[in-house]
C-alpha cells in the first residue's frame, strides 16, 4: 500500500498539524496487567482520536491533485468525521458529514465545531452510509469511505512514532472499527521489520471481523449495539480484512463490561479517560492477562471521546453497582 519514504513523508504533514502523541509506560496498568506495558495516546490528538491523521493525508492529496473539487461527504459515528472536520477545514474544503438519528451529542456538537455539515439520518452507521453516498452522487462531492489508503497511510503514522519508540514490543492489541488503525499498525510494523505479534480487539456484540477473520471471507452482521461506537460495523471492509488475516495473529472478542471495566482501569491508573473503542485494548489484554507475564506489551488508546452522559450510565453507574455488591 505504501513504502517507508512514504510513511515518513506522511509523518511530516501530519506532524505539521499536530505534535507526535505520547506513548507511556505507567506502573499502575503494569501491576494491573502483571507485566510491562506501553500506552500509546491517541486520545491526545487535536479531536481526541487517532483518525485525525488519515484525515490530514486525504485532504492533503484531494486539495494537491483535486482543488476543484465541490466538497468531501462521509458518514462516521464521530471520530472518522470529526477527523475530516478538521482537516477540510484546514485546507479549506467544504465537509458533509452523515451520522445515525441517536448518535453522540458532544461528537455531534465536536464535527460542527471543526466547520462541518452535520446530517442525522437513519438508525446505524451503515443507513447512514448508503444515504452519504446516495448524497455523494445527486451533489457531485468526494464520497470519503472508512478505509482508504490514504486514511490506512495517514494512522499509519502513530504506529511508526510508537515502533520507534518502542521497537521491543513484543505484543501489541489494537481495537477494529472499519480497520484502518490495525491495517496501519500492520504495515508499518512489517516496514520496520519488526517482529510484534498483532491483536485485534472486537465487541462481542459487534464482531463482523472477528466472524470474518475465522471464516476467511468478509462476514455481515445483522446488528451492533455495543456502547462502544468506534467499534460499531457490520460490514467489513475487503481490503481491510485481506491485511488483518495476513498480518495479525487472531482477534479478542471483549464484552461492554469489560470495556467499562477497562475505562475505570484508565482513569484510575492514569488519569485518562477512554472512550469505549479507545478502552478494547486494556480489556482484551486483561482478558488475556494470564498469557502476558513477563513479555512488553503494546495498548493502543485509541480516543478518549465519550459523552458524560453515557460515562455516567455505562461506567459510573456500574461501578456503584460493584461497590454496592461488595459492602
């Protein structure tokens, strides 16, 4: 998809915009897990999300090969469209955004803020989806998909802050949503030469890729209600699941108790707060913790963008319900 001149070009535009997010070795996670660990933070960038960088190098390429284009449209439920937000309105792009009736209000209020078009439309991200692109074709603009190289090439550029960093990780898991956050971090370990085992992290109740890692074909799912929204696809996308069977070694299937679980672990062991996504990392390796002792182990903070109303019911209030079990 791309070659390491290429990546580290992408590197420069991106870091142009944004300073290279932290990657943290914080000893209350280590006893935690029983083993060292590192944090990357994505929840550090300009919109609290990793995908704010593959929004920087497609705008960047539209805008040099493309200035005449109308506009960019994409549907999200909110961090692939905040990160276009952002990046149309740094070069002066006009952005569409489609989002599910029901979807985050604060990364709602987040995309409008950032400059962009914000329609609601339909019940899940992929109703949404096909409306975008219905859009796309009636106005003539640049219909902006989940996975494209450019987007794989842009959040590549965290996984090659991290490896060099880092280079002795010796396992890394990576939550999947649409698949370009794994996709970089595959490529650009196998650019390194590294020799990092790669896990992903699904919901339980949104498991498209995991279904379709096991069957070697691309497997739909009829629902995803996980809380965890950045994890919320049915349909994977081809090309992403063609680099996740070649260059992962399986797929962790977490419940929203344990990503609520891993969310309090964050906040009490690091003072961060992790979205749902942005949390599967932690518990996908707290699951596997038995299996971990005495290796370097990688967690990708993927986003820390959660609404206070849902911390509050998902996180908060099952801690309380925890404290009460245990009085």
């Amino acid at each position: 998809m791309f070659n390491l001149s290429q990546l580290e070009h992408a590197q420069q535009i991106v870091h142009a915009a944004m300073p290279p997010t932290a990657a943290h070795a914080w000893p209350l996670l280590a006893e935690r897990l029983g083993t060292n660990v590192v944090v990357k933070h994505e929840n550090h960038s300009p919109t609290g999300a990793f995908k704010v960088r593959g929004g920087l190098i497609y705008l960047e390429r539209l805008k040099r090969e493309r200035p005449g284009t109308a506009g960019i449209i994409s549907a999200t439920t909110g961090n692939h469209g905040q990160s276009l937000a952002f990046a149309a309105s740094r070069y002066g792009v006009p952005a569409t955004i489609y989002v599910p009736l029901g979807n985050s209000v604060e990364k709602n209020r987040a995309m409008r803020a950032f400059g962009a078009n914000l329609v609601e439309h339909g019940t899940d991200f992929q109703i949404a989806r096909e409306e975008a692109g219905r859009r796309a074709v009636r106005d003539g603009l640049e219909l902006v998909p989940s996975f494209h190289p450019d987007l794989v090439l842009g959040v590549a550029t965290y996984a090659l802050e991290l490896f060099r960093a880092a280079s002795d990780l010796e396992i890394l898991y990576v939550p999947i949503g649409q698949g370009s956050g794994i996709s970089g971090c595959i490529l650009a370990r196998d650019l390194l030469g590294l020799k990092t085992e790669i896990v992903g992290v699904q919901s339980t109740e949104a498991p498209s890729y995991a279904l379709s890692f096991a069957a070697g074909t691309v497997v739909k799912t009829n629902s995803s209600n996980t809380r965890a929204d950045g994890m919320a696809t049915r349909v994977p996308d081809e090309d992403a699941l063609a680099i996740i069977r070649k260059g992962a070694s399986r797929i962790v299937q977490v419940t929203d108790a344990e990503i609520a679980l891993a969310m309090r672990a964050y906040w009490t062991d690091t003072h961060n707060l992790a979205e749902g996504a942005g949390a599967a990392s932690l518990a996908a390796a707290l699951q596997e913790k038995a299996k971990l002792r005495g290796k370097r182990v990688g967690l990708i903070l993927s986003g820390g963008n959660i609404d206070f109303e849902l911390f509050r019911t998902w996180v908060m209030a099952d801690a309380v319900a925890e404290r009460v079990m245990m009085a």
